[in-house]
C-alpha cells in the first residue's frame, strides 16, 4: 500500500490551482474531482483497514460527484498517509471490511485500495502532464485484481469497457487498458 500511496503523493506538489479543472482520462472528472474522489477514497479504505465503519465506509463513491476541500493540499497527502500505516497492521488484512458500502473480505479490500492508487495516480499524473511510474509491487497487484480469469470474468473493467492492450505492453498500459482507459490518452487529444 505503501509504494501506490506515496506514488500518488509525489505527484501533488505540481498541481497548480490553475489545473484543477483541466480534464482527466476518468469520465466525468476534472483534475478536482479526481482530487476530490482520492481524499474520500483514501479515508474510506484507511477506515476500512482499521474495521471503523461510518459514514467514510457506508458511502457509495458514484452517489455524487467528489468535492475537493479547501485544504486538500495539506489533507490529501495525510490521508495517504493515514491509508498506507492501516494497512501495514496485519488485522488490516484479516476477516471481513467494508468500503463503498460494500461488505468484501478484507484482503480483496487492500488490493482495490491498491488498485484506486495505482489507476487514479496514473489519471492524475496524464491530465497533469507528469511522468509516473508506480512499483512493480503495485503493478502486479492491479493486474491480478482486474484481469478475468476462468472463475470471474466479470472482475475486467471495473472503471470501463476494457481497452485491448497487446500482451508485450509495458505493464502499466495493461494496467490502463485493463481499467477501461487508453494508455495513449493526452489532455485534448
């Protein structure tokens, strides 16, 4: 967790305000709102980590566009903060959680958590203009949890339609193509 939480804060210090609203390759969303859904996602999974269910657990993300607070510049990287230490706590990992006001097993919850990190991170540094490598380890594991397999074929495109990346991409824009993105996407392109 720790690698795809830091991935994604080293990227905050070159936001400009002026970038907030520019486009992202997640539908709907602005650099703010993308900036917005990663402080609700990184409170919702380091509160599942910890078992403390609320609000921040029960809330389904879609419900609404993400508002960014005022002071996400100081909030967000805590929060990622926050994220990576609960799961660093073996009972994080353990029996059951809940996050999007869904009930899973808590293990599927850590690597969804890693997952958000690794896809939005990459969202985040294409509509910024900013090079991101996320860690193998992160990697590996978003492409386990998206790709089907004989038992769940369903689990492909959690974020979209699969995008067909040719198998001798680099891991990343299988990654990408996986979660319903074009690894080639560019601001206004």
């Amino acid at each position: 967790m720790r690698p795809a939480a830091d991935g994604v804060a080293r990227l905050l210090d070159a936001i400009g305000d002026d970038r907030l609203g520019d486009p992202t390759p997640c539908p709907g969303y602005a650099v703010r709102e993308l900036l917005g859904h990663l402080t609700l996602l990184s409170a919702a999974f380091r509160d599942a980590a910890r078992k403390e269910f609320g609000p921040t657990t029960d809330t389904d993300p879609g419900e609404s566009l993400p508002v960014l607070d005022e002071e996400w510049r100081s909030l967000l990287p805590r929060r990622l903060t926050e994220l990576a230490a609960a799961w660093e706590r073996p009972a994080a990992w353990e029996g059951t959680t809940r996050a999007g006001n869904v009930e899973l097993p808590a293990g599927i919850a850590g690597r969804v958590a890693v997952n958000e990190l690794v896809v939005h991170g990459w969202d985040l540094a294409r509509a910024t203009g900013q090079e991101y490598a996320p860690a193998e380890s992160s990697l590996r594991t978003s492409y386990r949890l998206l790709s089907p397999d004989g038992d769940d074929a369903g689990r492909a495109g959690m974020f979209g339609p699969v995008v067909e990346v040719p198998g001798t991409a680099p891991l990343l824009d299988r990654v990408v193509g996986l979660s319903g993105r074009r690894p080639d996407w560019r601001p206004g392109g």
